[in-house]
C-alpha cells in the first residue's frame, strides 16, 4: 500500500498514476487516508457497476409518449407568451 499526502499527489501526478496502475494508492489528508486511487483495468464497465449496486436506472426499451398535463391545450398566443417571458429571462 503506497501513500501520498494531498499535496505530493497534486504536483506528481505523473507518479501518482504510475503507482496506481500497480497498487492502490492512498491519499492522505491530515495524515489520515481520505482517497484511495487504483487501477480498474479496461474492463471495467461504470454503468454495469452502477446497475449491480441498484443505483442506476435503465431507460425502458419504449418509452411512453410524451403527454401534456394542462387540462386544455395553449392557444398559439398563449405559446407565444410563454415563449417571450422565457427568452426575456435571459
């Protein structure tokens, strides 16, 4: 296990990359661990990993269709309100 203060990680990335590609490297803040830097290899899949710990939600393979909530449609003067207020706010 290989160790870098915050500060020698900042200025020699170079190193900091190079040893993680072999072993975790942790970073200290205040000389207690704070980041662990590893290599995952280039198979790693970050959204496989997000879907196996449940924090990921994949689309569905057909999507319901887009339904307006308004209980009547906007008039065209009415979209064209709505359109003015929202370009004078930027």
């Amino acid at each position: 296990m290989k160790t870098m203060t915050k500060r020698e990680a900042a200025h020699k990335s170079a190193l900091l990359w190079a040893s993680a590609a072999t072993e975790p490297v942790y970073i200290l803040e205040k000389g207690r661990p704070a980041y662990r830097i590893e290599y995952l290899g280039e198979d790693f899949d970050p959204l496989g990993e997000l879907d196996r710990r449940g924090l990921l939600t994949r689309a569905a393979a057909q999507p319901r269709p887009f339904t307006h909530s308004a209980a009547r449609p906007y008039t065209t003067e009415e979209a064209a309100a709505i359109l003015d207020a929202a370009r004078a706010d930027r």
